[in-house]
C-alpha cells in the first residue's frame, strides 16, 4: 500500500425523545449571506417557521462580511457599534437557544443599510408525543443545494461493533446512524474538511456520538476539494467515479435520515489516499 490510510469510525448511538427536532436554515439558501441584493431576507423568513432548537447558517466570503447579533433598536437604526455577538468565520452556525426575536446584520459599513440583516422570531415547538422512525429516502441525482438530506449507503454492512477499527482512507467518512437524535456539527471542527493532515478524523470522531437527523457541515476551499458520498466499495478503492452525491458548496450542510452507514470522501486526485501526518 502506497501510503496508510488512517483509521476512522462514526458510531452513532440509540437515541429516543419526544420533543428532539430542529432544522437547519441556511440563510439566504443557495445566495447565502450577502449585500448584493440577491435575497430579500423578509421575504425569505416570511415563508418559514423557526422553532427553539432551529439552527441558522450564514454562509459569506468572511473578507467582506460578517455576522452581529444586535438589539431590536441597533437592529432598526443599523448600528454595529454595540453587538451582543459577533460572527466572522465565514460558516456561522447559530441556534436558536430560547423563544423571541433575533436581530442579525452585517457590520461591514453600509451593507445593513443595503438589506443585509434579518430577524428571526423562534417560537417554542409543539410537543409531539408520537414516533415514528424515518424511511430512508432512495437515491436521486446529485443535490443542487448545500442543505440536503441523505439516505445510507445501499451497500451498507449487517452493523459495526462498538469502537470497533477499520482501515479508513483520509479525506473520507464512514459514519454509521441509529434512531432519532439532532445535532450540527463541522467535520473536523475548526480546520474543517482538509486532506493537508491537520486532523484525524478518527480521533474526533470518537469523543461525538451522531443520531439519525444529525446534521453534518463540511467547510473547505471548493477550489480544491469537494464532499462525495459513495458506497462502500468505492469508499474502500478511493474511486470517485461513481459517487452517489457530489457536494461543491464549500459549505455543505447534510442531514442524514435513516439508520446505515454513510461514507464520505473528497474526490480531488490523491486527497482521499492522503496519509495522515
């Protein structure tokens, strides 16, 4: 073998509750965040309802932008001189952590101005006593859109033992989904989705239990990488010809549905046989 493929395995536990749902909105969808005048953020949140436990992305080019949480007044007024918080990582995931109003614009100096804020009033969500486990959806074409939802690999194995190891490329993913949970997490956390050896995915992975309804975002440069999701066998072989998904985005936001295992990797030339440093 040219190179050692690091060890990676996602475990995900059982996981029943009644009240556990959130969804994830990316701001502004495929537009994103911006000053351009692409999105009408009114309108967008016009025909939506946001819940306590709904996460928000923000997804810009964070040279130009950021993300202020601010009061209703700096909010009207759009003054950025007094945030309760500031956002700049470019993929900004917020959630809404109680009932009310959200106020967020861009600091940067006259795009608040141009249109580029939102408010977001979160509600608390009715309680739904029932369960009822979700059907994996069948495969389609690949997603246009960074928030997408994802059915296993048809090829899934019986199961995986508890922590058990198997010999994993870098660059990919195997994850493994029992019952209903929520969550957001970034791949690889702060370094994001990378074949450069600044993480091992296998040693993060294995402090983080994932739930079905789990939402995974891979962060990356999307001139250089992207996320597929492939069987596998394809996982196994490195082979991105076959990919049951591609995702260009460089702020893909996936949430999987039902139990099986889910593989990941980036199909750039050598980043998925990448050894880890």
């Amino acid at each position: 073998m040219a190179s050692e493929k690091s060890t990676l395995i996602f475990l995900v536990m059982l996981a029943l509750c009644g009240v556990c749902f959130g969804v994830v909105y990316r701001v502004g969808d495929s537009s994103g965040w911006s000053s351009r005048g692409l999105v009408d953020y009114n309108e967008w949140t016009s025909t939506k309802d946001f819940y306590v436990g709904d996460t928000l992305i923000f997804a810009y080019n964070n040279q130009f932008h950021n993300v202020m949480q601010v009061t209703n007044q700096d909010y009207e007024s759009c003054n950025p001189t007094s945030p309760i918080a500031v956002y700049t990582s470019g993929s900004d995931n917020i959630t809404l952590d109680g009932p009310g109003n959200f106020y967020f614009l861009c600091g940067a100096p006259g795009h608040c101005q141009a249109g580029q804020r939102v408010e977001i009033m979160a509600t608390l969500p009715t309680p739904d006593v029932s369960f009822v486990s979700p059907s994996p959806a069948p495969y389609g074409s690949s997603p246009s859109a960074s928030h997408s939802e994802l059915s296993p690999s048809s090829d899934q194995s019986s199961g995986l033992a508890p922590y058990s190891e198997m010999m994993l490329p870098s660059s990919a993913l195997s994850i493994h989904f029992s019952k209903l949970g929520l969550g957001v997490t970034v791949v690889g956390d702060s370094n994001g989705w990378t074949s450069r050896g600044l993480v091992d995915y296998n040693e993060w992975a294995s402090t983080k239990d994932f739930h079905v309804n789990d939402t995974l975002i891979f962060t990356y440069n999307n001139q250089f990488h992207n996320v597929m999701q492939v069987t596998n066998q394809d996982f196994e072989s490195c082979n991105p010809t076959s990919p049951v998904a591609v995702y260009t985005s460089g702020s893909d936001t996936i949430t999987l549905e039902g139990p099986g295992n889910f593989y990941f990797m980036c199909g750039a030339p050598g980043h998925c046989q990448a050894e880890k440093g």
